[in-house]
C-alpha cells in the first residue's frame, strides 16, 4: 500500500498545479495517408491498442480487421516514409467482434491480442523483436475463457494485462445471457503465459453484478487509459442488459461509472480515491462510482443509450468523460462532457450529432476531441479544457466516412491516430472501407 499512498499523495499535490494552470490554445494541421484502401469491414474495436510506435527501429505498427474480419498489420518506416504492403495474421470467424488490438512486450516482440467472441481470449506473437515480418504464432490462453472485447496495457516492470468482459453462460450454460462482467488477466513473461484476475485475487470478477433487479448486469467498458505518470489506468463504462422483466442480451444501457485501477496492488478506486479493493460490486458502482444516472429506453426503438464507446481523460486529480445518448425521436447523438470537479461530477451537453471516437492530451488542461458523424467523411476535432469547455478546432479529411480512431500508443508525426474506414454493409464479408493514418 506505501506505493499506492505516494501515487495519492503526488496527485493531490500536481492536482491543485493542474487546476491553476492556464489554457493553452492547442491548434494542429494534419497530413493524411491511406495505408491500405477498401479493405475495413465493420469492427466493435474500442478506441484501445490499435497501434504502436517503437522507437528503436523508428517504425509505427498497426492493426485492422478486414474481410471476414481477418486480422492484418502494417508498417510504417519513418525512414523512408513508406508503408508495408497489408499482412494477413489470423482468420476473424466473420465476427466483427472478433479484431485485433496491439501491445508490445519488454522482449521487444508485437502481441496481438483477440477476443474470439464469447469464447477465447487469442494471442497472435510476431517472430521476431521490433518486427511484424515472419511467420507469426498463435496460441490460446486458457485463463481467459469466453472473452471478447480485450483492452491490453502495460505497466512500467513490463507486466501485460488484458482487460475482457465474460460471457458466463458459455461456461457454466446456466448463468442468465445478460450477466456478463468483467474480468482480466497478467502475464509477466512477455505474454507467453497467462493467470486472471480470479486465479490472483480469489474473486469471481473484476467488475460486475449478479442481481440486479433491473437485469442490468453486463459491463461494457468503453475505453481504459493508462496515466502516463503513475502508471494507473482511468476506466469508463456503462451497463446493459435486459431491463427488469426479461433476460435478453443488450436490450437496454444504462448509466455512466468510473473507475481507477491500479496495476500495481490490483485494487480499484472511487474519483474521490476510495480503496474498493480488488473488485467492484453493484453497491460499489452504485454508491461510489455513478457518474450519470440515465433511463432505461431505446430512442427510436432501436438504438442502445448511452452508446457504447465513450472516452476518458483528465488532468491529474480531474478526470473527465465524453459520452453521448440519443435523442428519442430523431436519434441524434448528443454529446455530453463529466468531468469531476474535486468532490463530484459536473456533466453537461458539449454538443450534438456527434460520435466522439477519442481523445488525445494537448496541454495539463487542454484535450483534443476526436469526433465523426453519421454517413459522412471527415474526423472533425474539437478542443476541450478543464473537461468542460469545448471548442472546434479542425477537420482531418478523409475520402469516406469513419467508424474507428484510435491514437496511436507512443506515436510520432505523422502517424498520431489511426481510423477505420466505415464499411457500405454490416455484414463482415464487405470490406470496402479505407484505413488511414493521420499526424
């Protein structure tokens, strides 16, 4: 614990710097480049891992899913400012959910990591350090069962962690279909082996809830962040399930919770720092961690609201989250900025018609927003300061619409983000949206 008290206490000491530190104008101009063209299909890809930069050989790595939901990657030499032609990893089971995320071990090699929906959790190794060249390995890891969504990190003594939401019922075929936590798992060997989070601390889940008398008992965390500075990881997210009457996956979302993780003692925190020890449960959530309170209902009778992808970010001691819910007759998204204030959570309405995709540090005070609307090309950015002040700041032009940006892990200029082209069909065997790189 004397290390989780250190981190508190830098926090609340650079927080009050934080707090009095003036805005800086952020402003950015972005040169485009299309690594590969009418290839993407529709992914559930969180705004996590989609790629990496490893300095020691001055190349950007990245990851997308094509036809079928194949997994591929690229290159990017810094050098010669070229990139490498597609390479095909592992097959996708035509799931969308079904895609690749990227870390890098301390051995230098690239892990690609997948959640085989509600099945398996699978890891592609490449063959070599500081390289996607070669024949790669695939291989189980049987501690992470019944797996989808996986959102790695790692720490500064190069553990990788691997956060996934269970499907309970394809283990046990008992649990209800809309009781689905979340779980995680450690390997400290460089990804060859695996424990989770029950093997490590004897609790049957991360996050998550059995009994709620509304059902909602599945966690969809929309995106984790990692602090640069204390290594701890800020998580958002919200429920779903089948409201209070039924048993039926993903009918309903509700509310907004966040949450803080320390890697190091693998317990979580309140934004008010309260020690929830190493697991979150329904009065945990309810008590400690509700951002927003949101209805149970279906705008236009068919969209799910909150979405599933929000963003989080902050200062250090603020922490704020963008999401968005939709309007119940017309369905437009709108946005909406919390941002915790010292001793609770302010949220407002930012904007609308937006789909905030993610978000990128400018200045102590100052975020960029990265953002997409519906049928239409482009990434618009927006700025947003102390979590709430939100202002336009440019365009980044793409030649179709946009369904996925992720900033890239340790990036250099000019690849800063990486997006997926929104494919013209749901299903996974058309892929015909464009993958580019932005900086």
């Amino acid at each position: 614990m004397r290390r989780t008290q250190r981190i508190l206490t830098t926090l609340t000491v650079l927080a009050t710097a934080v707090a009095l530190a003036p805005v800086v104008q952020a402003s950015q101009s972005f040169t485009v480049m299309t690594p590969a063209t009418e290839v993407a299909s529709r992914t559930d890809r969180r705004p996590v891992a989609g790629g990496i930069y490893d300095a020691k050989v001055n190349k950007t790595f990245i990851s997308w899913s094509g036809k079928a939901a194949d997994t591929y990657v690229q290159a990017y030499d810094h050098r010669s400012k070229t990139w490498s032609a597609p390479k095909f990893i592992a097959a996708g089971e035509s799931d969308p959910h079904n895609y690749p995320t990227m870390i890098q071990a301390n051995d230098g090699h690239v892990l690609l990591v997948r959640g085989i929906h509600n099945t398996a959790t699978v890891i592609s190794r490449a063959p070599q350090p500081h390289s996607i060249d070669g024949d790669w390995s695939t291989y189980e890891a049987p501690a992470g069962k019944a797996a989808s969504y996986p959102m790695p990190f790692k720490t500064v003594d190069g553990t990788l962690f691997v956060f996934y939401r269970e499907t309970t019922r394809d283990i046990d075929k008992v649990t209800p279909t809309d009781t689905r936590p979340m779980k995680y798992l450690v390997s400290k060997d460089n990804g060859l082996t695996w424990k989770n989070s029950v093997e490590l601390t004897g609790k049957p889940f991360a996050i998550g809830s059995t009994a709620r008398p509304d059902n909602m008992n599945e966690i969809y965390i929309g995106q984790l962040r990692q602090d640069p500075l204390t290594g701890l990881v800020h998580i958002v997210y919200t429920l779903a399930g089948g409201g209070p009457t039924q048993h039926v996956h993903d009918f309903y979302h509700r509310n907004i919770y966040y949450a803080v993780f320390n890697p190091y003692n693998l317990h979580f925190y309140s934004a008010s720092w309260r020690d929830l020890g190493h697991d979150i449960d329904d009065t945990d959530q309810e008590t400690h961690l509700k951002v927003a309170e949101t209805p149970l209902e279906r705008p236009t009778g068919t969209l799910k609201s909150p979405d599933y992808i929000q963003q989080v970010g902050g200062t250090i001691g603020r922490p704020f989250l963008l999401w968005f819910t939709f309007d119940n007759t017309t369905g437009t998204p709108l946005n909406q900025a919390s941002v915790w204030n010292g001793w609770k959570w302010e949220t407002k309405q930012v904007a609308s018609g937006l789909r905030t995709r993610e978000v990128e540090q400018t200045s102590l005070t100052t975020w960029r927003v990265y953002a997409t609307r519906d049928g239409q090309p482009n990434i618009e950015t927006y700025l947003l300061s102390f979590g709430k002040d939100w202002r336009a700041e440019t365009v980044i032009p793409t030649r179709k619409p946009v369904q996925r940006v992720e900033v890239i892990g340790n990036f250099r200029t000019p690849a800063r983000i990486l997006a997926s082209g929104a494919s013209s069909n749901r299903d996974v065997a058309i892929a015909d949206g464009d993958i580019y790189v932005a900086g």
